[in-house]
C-alpha cells in the first residue's frame, strides 16, 4: 500500500489473536505496522508480531524491490513491534539498526545480543537523512515505555507516531476509530498522561499531514480530530456529557437500583446513560466509559466486609490509570453491616479531582419508598450542572 510517493506500508493483519496483551478482547484481529521509506537510502520502520514475520520479511522485500536496506528503525521494543529485528538482521547483513539507547538495551535482554557493531543510537532531536527525506527523532518515554521513540519525516510531512494513535482492530475491517481507539488508549496508555501531553507539545509545531501509528489505520484527512481527542484523553478531561452507572448484583436488588437510577436520570433529561454490569461486561469498555463520561455512579453490595470482587477490579483499574476530574456518586446494598460506599471511598484515595455528590444510597437488602426516594434525589445531584 503506498503511503505517499516514497512510503510503502507493509504491515499484516491478524486474525489469530483473541486476547491482545494477554487481556483485552480483539473482536476484529489487530494490525501491526511496518513502513519502507525509498530515497537515495532506505529505511524500514518496526517490524511486526513473531508469527508474522516470514509474510513481512516478503512484503519488506517486495516494497524494495532489487535494493537493500539501510536502515531498520525501532520506535518501540515491545515484542508485537520488535519481535522479527534478529530475522531482518540476518536477511539484510549490511543494514545498521537506529534505535534510543534504552532499546539496545532491551534488544540484549530479548535477543541475546544488542548489535554493537551495527548501532546508530539516537536521542531527542537527532536527524538521519536518507537523502530528500530528514528524518527526525523524538524521544516519547512513557508512551507507553521508556524506550520508545517517534520519527518525523520533514519531506512528505509524515509522523511515525509509535503506538500514539494506534487502535484494537485489523485493517480489513470497517468500524469507527474511536471507539477502539479510546479503548485501546484508556486500557494501554492511559496511566501516562503526561507523557501524551509532553509528546503532543513536541510536536504541536511540526506540518504533520500524515500519522503513520503502530496500531489502526494510518490518519490523513481531519487531523485535529484525532489530535484533539488525544489531548482531552490525555488530559483526563471529560469527552461526552453523561453518566456511567457501574453495578454488581448478587441477586438482583442492587441491578433494580440501577436501572431505578437510570430511569429517573432519563427523566430528568440527563443526556446519556450508560448501564455496564460489571461481572458481564468486558471489563476494558466499561473502564473506557468511566473515563469518556463526567459523571460516574457506582453500586454495589458489600461483600466479605469490602465490595463486590468485580467492582473491586474495576476501582483499581480506574486508580491504575490515574482516574480523575469527575463527579460520582455512590449506591451500597447490604443485609447487616453495608459498608460498600466506605470501601469505594477508600479505593479511590489518591484519585484527584473527584467530587462525591452528597447524596449516599443505602440499601438494606432490597429497594424500599426511603431507598428509592434516596436514588431519585441521587439522580438529581448527579445530574445538576
């Protein structure tokens, strides 16, 4: 696929994969990214997944035709991204490798050897010129690891972004980019804020006409789009007006209180919301819903003292990832001693900016008039301005 006039993408799709990274479900396949820049020099950026690499060392080849390479760029050491540099380095025995220091590093501890004699490190602000394409090299620690890079090409007005910009899903598959993409960047980069914000400031001056990303569809058209929706989740701000209610159950009284709440924020005009059962649903969406809306509800039973095992897995992957900058309020059910909303409280210690509405529902075993009326005045709190 030709990128521009000189960048050829050879990335492959994969459809074999269920979970990526071990832990989040991919529908639609994943892609993995690899570019050839053809000039007076050529360079190769990242490689792709171990079980792919014999299909991109062909496609690689075929994108050079009857040349060499000069250069393999690796942005980014991990192994979806990094896994086939041995294999490209024996294929291609006089190309030399460009990489930050920390991914020499980390290519000792994966493969054995960090090709000394092939080495051209690069630090923030470096240039390499392939002839008409600069290159340029900056360092993005954090997003999402230390060693990570960016490359922006001044001629065709291109960044390689790294896993900036990526998203869940194959290529050959239509769906929106946002939705996988903010999935995708809640669940692996979320925690680093403000990493994304320091790499976005690198680049606000740079003409970027074209994102190349590691992951997703290569961006050409309405870039501030993407650019924007990368500040407000990098920023912990608020992308969509609405409320997230996120419950468990164990025998249907405290869901009752949730739809209750649903209904009575549907009512007063609230203008989404947004129902996640949290032992039923995929937990990565429901956690990119706590963070796409302002205001969060959270109901569970108490549970051995403490909250329900799902909602305690759901609380500590908001804190994981820096939760913040909104409004919640609290729903707890129990038959003796309800201590749920103390033990949300204190797993959300830490967390900033997170305003507590008032208003507290306690439910003693099932739904009650006082209960009921708690949750309609709960969904008034929640939805006042």
């Amino acid at each position: 696929m030709e990128i521009t006039y000189d960048i050829r993408y050879v990335g492959v799709n994969d459809h074999e994969l269920d979970l990526f990274e071990g832990q989040y479900e991919v529908e639609h396949g994943m892609a993995y990214n690899s570019y050839v820049i053809l000039d007076e020099k050529t360079a190769v950026l990242d490689s792709v997944d171990a079980r792919f690499g014999d299909a991109w060392l062909e496609q690689v080849k075929a994108a050079l035709q009857t040349r060499q390479p000069d250069y393999l760029i690796v942005q980014h050491m991990e192994p979806d991204h990094s896994a086939n540099i041995a294999a490209f380095m024996e294929a291609f025995p006089q190309a030399k490798l460009v990489a930050s220091a920390k991914s020499f590093t980390m290519m000792k501890q994966f493969f054995g050897t960090d090709f000394s004699d092939r080495q051209v490190v690069v630090k923030d602000g470096d240039t390499l010129s392939l002839g008409k394409h600069e290159l340029t090299f900056l360092a993005a620690p954090m997003v999402h690891w230390p060693e990570v890079i960016v490359t922006y090409d001044a001629c065709d007005k291109v960044l390689f972004s790294a896993d900036a910009f990526g998203k869940f899903g194959a290529l050959d598959v239509e769906e929106d980019w946002a939705c996988e993409a903010r999935r995708y960047y809640v669940g692996i980069v979320g925690k680093f804020g403000v990493q994304v914000q320091n790499l976005l400031k690198k680049v606000s001056d740079l003409d970027i006409q074209t994102i190349c990303p590691l992951h997703g569809p290569v961006l050409k058209e309405n870039l501030s789009y993407y650019i924007d929706l990368y500040h407000t989740w990098s920023t912990y701000s608020v992308e969509s007006e609405g409320v997230m209610i996120a419950y468990t159950s164990v025998y249907g009284n405290t869901k009752k209180a949730a739809l209750l709440l649903a209904e009575k924020l549907e009512e007063k005009g609230c203008p989404k919301v947004v129902i996640n059962d949290l032992a039923r649903c995929d937990m990565a969406e429901a956690v990119e819903d706590a963070f796409r809306y302002g205001r969060l509800v959270l109901a569970t039973t108490t549970y051995n003292g403490d909250v329900f095992p799902f909602m305690r897995e759901f609380l500590s992957e908001l804190k994981e990832r820096n939760f913040q900058n909104r409004r919640i309020g609290l729903i707890e059910n129990g038959s003796w001693a309800p201590t749920a909303v103390k033990a949300m409280r204190n797993m959300l210690e830490g967390c900033k900016n997170l305003t507590f509405v008032d208003t507290t529902v306690k439910i003693m075993s099932a739904l009650n008039e006082e209960s009921a009326a708690a949750i309609d005045a709960l969904a008034e709190e929640i939805c006042a301005d």
